[in-house]
C-alpha cells in the first residue's frame, strides 16, 4: 500500500537534513512530519535508511538540524501522551518517533560536545511555556515511562466502551495496570503479542537512553548517569509499577510453557525479547554504586536509606521481605538458569534463551542489596539449584575466550555465597547428574562437583582465567570445614593441584604463586579437623600422596638451592625462558593482536601454572577426556617430570603401602555421557574488553565463622583502613568452628588502583609493575633464600605431618600383618579411624567473606554494559559506534 512511496520519502527527508545549505526552520511541520506519520516502517528498515555516516554528517555539519530532528520527534511522543495516544495513527507516529530516536541517540552520546544537549530546556517557542523549563531527557523519559501504561497501547484497557470514555493518560493509576502478577500484584492480565512488541520497542528506547554510560571511559563511568537517576527517582510517577512490572515480567516467564516439544519453532514467543529487555533495563537501574557515598569501602556497605533513597528501584528491592516473593523471585531465576540445562529425547525440541548472563548479574544484585532474600536461597536446597547451573557453564566456558566475563560473574557469586556456613553445609546434598558435563564421572555429593568442575577450570581453562585462582580455591577453603565426605575423585584433584603448585620450580619463578599451596593446606586442614570422620577418601589420598607434604617441608632455602630448583625448570623448557622461570613467549597471540607492556609477563606466569599442572597431571588421574586438552596444553608449556623427585622423597619414608605405585593412575577416568569437550571461540567472534579482576584483597574480609573469637589474629590479606568484622552467627553448632592454618596462609595483597587491560583481546590479568616496558631490558624479579625462608617458615604443615606420623606406621602394619593388596580394607580401617587428641590445637574457622568495593562495582558496570551491547543484535543499536567503557575485539 504505497509503502515503497513512504520508505523514498523518509529516504529524502534523511538526505536533505544533511543537503540543505541552511537549516530547516523548526515551524516547517510538513518537513518534520514525514519522518513519524503516515508510513509503517519497520525498526530494522528504519536502521537501514538512515545509516551511521549520514547521522555523524548531521551532528558534525548541520547540528541545529539534529537538534531539531531530536526536540520534534520528543515532542510528537508528549503530544500523544497529551492525547492519550487513543488513535491507530497516533500509535504508529509514537513508534516511529521511538525508532527514529533509538537510532540517532548513541551517535549523539558519542560526542562529547553533545553532552548537555538533552539535559538544556525545550525552545521557547512551545505551545506550553511552563514546559520550558524541563529538561528535554526528563521530557522523553516521563513520555516513554506514561507510553508503557497506556491502555489499548501497551496494556489492555479496564474501563472503556468508545475512545471518548477512555481514560486520561495523564491521570491514570499505573499501578492498576501492572504488566504481570506477582511480587505486590495478584492479577495476571492476559497476552498480547502486538502489546508485548511495543513494549520491548519503548523499554529498547530506555535502555538507549540510559546507555549514555557506554560512552565515558572507565575513569569517568562512577559519575551518576543523569538518565537512570530521574528514571528511578520519585520524579518518575511510574517508578513502582515500573520495577514491579520489570520484575514479574522476568520471574514469571516460563518459556517452556505445557512442554508440547517444537512449539518454539510453529509459534513466534513475543515474550522473549520482552523479558531480555526487561532484565537489561532491571540490571542497569540497580547499578548504583553504594561504594561512592562514603570514605570507608566497607561502611558504605551497610544499605542505609541515606545511600539508596535517592534510587527507588533499589529500594524497591532491598524492602522486599515475604518469603512469598522470594520464593516467585527465586523458582523464577532458576528456571530460568537452568533452561540451557535442560534435557529431551528429541533435540533441539525445547526453547533455549541466551540470557543466563543477565540473570546471573541480576541474581547477584539482588543478594548484594537483600540480605534477606540471600539467607533465603541458603535456608533450603533451593541454592543448589543456582549452584549447578553456575559450575555448568564455568566448565563450559572455561576454554572461551569469549566468555571470561562470565567466568568471573559466575565465580563472584559462588565466593559470595560461600561466606555463609549454610552453603557449606547445602554442598552435602548427593548429587545426580542431570545434565552430561565434560568432567568425570563420580558418585559423590555437591560439594564433589565443585571441586571437579574448579579442577577442570585450574587444569585447561585459557590464560586469561589465571586471576581468579585465588578466588576458586578461596571457595573452596570457606566451605572446607562443612564437607563431610568427599569422593575418591575429589580427593584425588584436590591433591593434583597441590602437587602441581608445591613444584619447587614453581613456587620460586613468581613472588605470588606460593598462596595457592598455602589456601589447598588450609583446606586440607579444615577437613582434617572437622570432618575427618567421614573423609577416608582424602585421608587414604593424603597417605598415598605424603611424599608432596614432606618435599614441603623441606624446600630447599639456601641460594644454591633455589637456583638448582629454577635451572631444573629451564632445563626442561624447550622454548627457553627469562630468569626467574619466565617465559618470553605468549600462547595467546592471534594474527593482529598488539603487544603491550608487561603482557608477556603475565603469559609467563600463566605458563608457569600451566606447565606444574601438565607436569604432574601427565600419566596421573588425567586419563579419558582430560588427557587431549591437557597434552594440547602441554606441548605449549615447559613440561616437568616430577618422577625423579617423587621416587627420591619415597625412599625416604619408609615401607610401600597399597597404592603407592599407581598413586597417579588409579582412577581411569570417563567424561559424562553426551558431554562434549570445552570449545575454544569461533574465530571472529565479538568480545567486549573488561577491567581487570579485583584484586582477592580489595573484594573479601576474613570473618570468624563464630562470635566467640574475639581475638582473632590480625589479617594480611584486607585492604588498609578496613576493620575487621566478626560474624555473629545464631546457628552455631559444635563442629568446633576452629580453622587449622595460621593466620598468615592468606595471601597479602596490597589493593591496586583499577586498570584496564586492553591487551590481547581484552584480557583479564595481574596488572604488570609499571617500570616495565615490552621489549626492554626488564630487571627480572628473583628469589632470595630471605623470601623463601619468610612464607616457609610458615606453611601450615603440622596438621598433617602428624597426621601422617600417626597413620602411615599403622596402615603400613596393617599392609604387613594382613597382606593385603587392597585399597578398600585400608579405607575401611580409616573410617573407624581417630584422631582424637593427638592433632594439635585447631585454629578458629576464619571465612574470608565478599565485601561491596569501588573494584567489583566498576568490574561489573563494565561486563554488563558489554554483554547488553552484544547481545542486542536486532537491530544492532550499538554496533559500530565509539563506545569508550570497553573495547570491541574479535577473537
């Protein structure tokens, strides 16, 4: 119906913004009129015709025709508002205007010269002249935010026969017209698809707007982005209706619906795209940084009315306390988590949504501004229904470059919850596999999957996973104390990877590396503590395996020593090295990925982890799935035999016992059935760059785990200034809440200022000292018998040690006595085992809980503004134009 016409002439009206030598009088209405009224054009068409060139062309040479093109098309939208957008022609000029502007917004917020063109006052020439003085942005948003409860528009109208009888837009009671029951709303209104479209199209339109952020550097991204602070403030009628509509639109959507199989494939779900755009605008306005209102990172913590009235949707959230609305805000979250999880017979025969990222961000604000609501997901099992969709796709993306932020989102909640005994104690629970994952197969609880899936990351996930180390096995040693048996297969990677990082070479080639030994003792101590009795498992693998405590024990400290210990690394690095076992080489570089200072320091370093783990993986428990990616791994990497030690440190502790010989190979190990292996990125694919990772220091504080230690020992590892806190915990139980380990196990960090890492495709990385420049002569860091001597001295070894000389004698005379050559009797013998007072004295538990900070805030402003800007595809609003919080890499 003539609408080839219509699109030729949007088309000239496009070209003669830029072509007309003056610019257009803002009264020629026949002019601006055929931009939104009398054509149906498509938002994708709309993207088309009006391509990026010709909008910079506009804004650099004629700006008073942009301006005019903005301020008109605004105003179109408050005059249909003014008419309560009753008419079929009124309701296809708005979403024009909303397409046109979704369009040309980010070219505007693109120059900085632009800055405060929506925040200036409407000409003065309007009809209304007391509306001058509203800012055109406040114009625009309170026009979209009346638009989203327009009735007969965006939601179906109550009282109505004839547009006469219709009501006021501008007097209606929004709240009566919540989109979705659910949280404070008991009605669920029925569906409407074309109802459903336009509301994606307006909330599209806002989450433009509020995507000015994108546009500032990272320095800059904490200033307040005036767009969300009047869209959640009490200048917005709509703010309550708003958040709740957002929320229940979210929680309450089931995309599998009845079940019928490929009924995503006959029936267009209009719902989808409504709920992705939902949760973005939800994830947006909760980004307030509570950190930036107080001196003292971990007082602003404490979500006072003075650090959050001023943001509704937070209090919204924060206020919300029925177990009613929990339990909908939950079962809503987790199935939606758990649908990429979910299995058929029939392939592909159930619907797969893509926004397990924006959920994840979203289930972390929620427990970071509802305390309530996160001891809710802890009081029952419910959590693990969280938990087993977190460590899915951290073992599937753990060879993704693509995916390291959501990595590092899923790992920042698990370091979450594990502040709180109950996840510990949750992590008991059997677990049935469900889902095929590439990891091995096991019986054994929760907690086992845990520990399997943190060794799958540690042992083959890329370099770019190396910063969160420290925070994996923080996890682990915080729920430690309440794993009260783990399986032969848990036990046995726990002790790879300690055996992997006590490699002398190892511990000397870089001034961090020896935390790691210090965090794996201490979780072997806790357990040893705590939970001996039902953990033979780990008990017989720590027998097997006492040759690595021992070679602990007695590290060599004198120079000579070190120095053979390093050599001995070099000696058997192929690729040759810098000193101090630094590798100049990188594994990561891809065609036209630059080299920036201090990069391949940090690939070293990732070498060097690499390399232990391959060394003592090699003809141990990596058998089956495992063995392709560790030996592709290993032919990159220095690769180290540690035979000749091992045998050497055997002989000195005395007689065999069953499974010495094949402590390394007991287990042969099979991958799930239907499991695929971990794939690398598809070449080409987009990546949006990240901060750099916390530092472990900055986001967590070490917290008794009982209110009776109140002295506990000062900590290295929190930040300067911070006070240390003691959890009153009401649920204390006699498990003795003593921590094994001394204070000094942790790692102390000073906090380093936020640095953005550029480098190979935005990497997540240890910021590199900065007197280093690539490809000069970089004095290398080198250990001294001081240095050594100074963290040796305080391994937390005694534990153990007596462990070890209280059982090996009886297990080896139970070896002799009976003959035996097999494992299960010596199993059954430790499990009617004790150990009671002959350990010595246990340590307070001590948890090292996440606190709010300035670091993870940024981290994560950055990572969701990079995740919302790749996944809005169609149309692709922000593709291609110079966003400056991160950049765009291809892998």
């Amino acid at each position: 119906m003539g609408n080839t016409d219509t699109k030729l002439n949007f088309r000239k009206a496009i070209v003669q913004l830029t072509s007309k030598s003056q610019p257009i009088d803002a009264s020629d209405d026949a002019f601006w009129e055929q931009f939104w009224c009398e054509h149906n054009t498509p938002v994708q068409d709309v993207f088309a015709l009006v391509p990026a060139n010709e909008i910079r062309k506009v804004r650099d040479v004629m700006p008073t025709n942009l301006a005019t093109l903005c301020y008109k098309a605004t105003e179109r939208m408050v005059r249909a508002v003014d008419n309560s957008c009753r008419t079929q022609g009124e309701q296809q000029t708005v979403l024009n205007c909303v397409r046109l502007l979704t369009r040309i917004l980010p070219y505007v917020f693109e120059d900085v010269q632009w800055k405060d063109f929506f925040w200036s006052s409407l000409p003065s020439g309007s009809e209304k002249e007391e509306s001058g003085s509203i800012p055109l942005a406040q114009s625009l948003l309170n026009a979209i935010c009346d638009l989203l409860f327009c009735p007969d528009f965006t939601v179906i109208g109550y009282r109505k026969s004839g547009p006469e009888k219709a009501e006021e837009l501008n007097s209606i009671d929004s709240c009566e017209y919540i989109w979705e029951a659910g949280v404070g709303f008991a009605q669920s209104p029925p569906r409407n698809g074309s109802m459903d479209a336009r509301r994606t199209e307006l909330l599209k339109l806002l989450l433009t707007c509020f995507s000015e952020t994108m546009y500032r550097p990272p320095t800059a991204s904490d200033e307040p982005n005036r767009w969300i602070v009047h869209f959640t403030s009490a200048d917005n009628r709509h703010a309550l209706p708003l958040f709740t509509s957002l929320l229940n639109t979210v929680c309450a959507y089931d995309p599998v619906g009845i079940g019928v199989p490929y009924n995503h494939l006959l029936f267009t779900d209009t719902l989808e795209p409504l709920v992705e755009v939902c949760l973005q605008i939800l994830i947006v306005t909760l980004d307030h940084d509570i950190t930036s209102n107080g001196p003292a990172q971990s007082s602003a913590y404490i979500h006072d009315d003075s650090t959050i009235a001023d943001n509704l949707f937070i209090n919204y959230l924060s206020r919300i306390h029925r177990d009613d609305d929990f339990q909908f805000i939950l079962k809503g979250v987790t199935r939606l988590l758990n649908n990429p999880l979910v299995q058929s017979y029939l392939p592909n025969s159930t619907k797969r949504l893509h926004c397990h990222q924006e959920l994840l961000v979203f289930f972390w604000k929620i427990c970071d501004y509802n305390k309530k609501f996160l001891y809710f997901v802890l009081k029952s099992s419910d959590v693990l229904d969280i938990l087993v969709p977190i460590l899915y796709h951290l073992n599937d993306s753990r060879a993704d470059q693509s995916r390291v932020g959501l990595m590092h989102i899923g790992v920042f909640i698990l370091l979450l919850l594990s502040g709180e005994r109950n996840f510990g104690v949750r992590l008991n629970k059997p677990y049935t596999a469900t889902v095929p994952m590439d990891i091995p197969v096991f019986t054994g609880t929760h907690a086992d999957l845990l520990i399997t899936v943190f060794h799958k990351i540690i042992a083959t996930g890329h370099q770019r996973l190396q910063p969160l180390f420290d925070c994996l096995l923080t996890i682990l040693v915080n729920v430690s104390p309440y794993l009260k048996t783990l399986s032969m297969v848990a036990s046995i990677k726990l002790l790879h990877l300690l055996e992997a990082f006590s490699t002398p070479w190892f511990l000397y080639s870089a001034p961090s590396n020896h935390h790691l030994v210090f965090f794996l003792l201490e979780i072997f101590n806790n357990i040893i503590q705590y939970q001996f009795d039902g953990n033979s498992n780990l008990v017989y693998t720590i027998i097997r395996k006492r040759q690595v405590f021992h070679a602990l024990a007695n590290l060599p400290t004198d120079a000579a020593g070190i120095a053979r210990c390093l050599s001995n690394r070099k000696g058997g690095n192929s690729g040759g090295g810098g000193g101090g076992g630094r590798m100049g080489g990188s594994s990561q570089g891809s065609a036209g990925s630059k080299s920036y200072a201090g990069h391949d320091d940090d690939a070293a370093d990732y070498q060097q982890r690499k390399a232990a783990l391959t060394a003592s993986g090699t003809g141990s428990d990596s058998v089956g799935g495992e063995d392709s990616e560790e030996d592709r791994i290993s032919t990159r990497t220095a690769r180290i035999g540690l035979r000749e030690s091992d045998s050497a440190s055997e002989r000195d502790v005395g007689p065999r016992i069953v499974g010495d010989e094949d402590a390394r190979s007991d287990i042969v190990e099979e991958s799930m059935e239907g499991s695929r292996p971990a794939q690398e990125a598809e070449p080409g694919t987009l990546q949006a760059t990240l901060l750099d990772t916390p530092n472990l220091a900055q986001i967590t504080e070490r917290e008794s785990a009982h209110p009776s230690d109140l002295a506990s020992p000062s900590s290295p590892d929190l930040p300067a200034g911070v006070p240390e806190k003691l959890a009153i915990s009401d649920e204390e139980e006699a498990e003795g809440a003593k921590k094994a380990g001394t204070a000094d196990s942790s790692p102390s960090k000073t906090p380093s200022p936020l640095k953005r890492s550029v480098a190979q495709r935005g990497s997540l990385r240890v910021t590199p000292a900065p007197a280093q420049q690539h490809g000069s002569q970089v004095k290398q860091w080198q250990p001294t018998p001081e240095w050594v001597q100074s963290w040796r001295s305080k391994l937390p070894l005694q534990t153990i040690m007596r462990l070890l000389q209280v059982l090996v004698p009886q297990v080896e005379k139970i070896c002799i006595d009976k003959g035996l050559t097999d494992e299960s009797e010596i199993l059954k013998f430790l499990q009617h085992g004790t150990l009671v007072g002959l350990l010595p004295v246990p340590h307070p538990i001590l948890i090292r809980k996440y606190q709010a900070n300035g670091g993870t805030t940024a981290w994560f402003r950055t990572y969701m503004w990079g995740v919302i800007y790749l996944r809005n595809v169609d149309p692709a609003v922000w593709y291609d134009t110079e966003v400056k919080l991160f950049e765009i890499q291809r892998v």
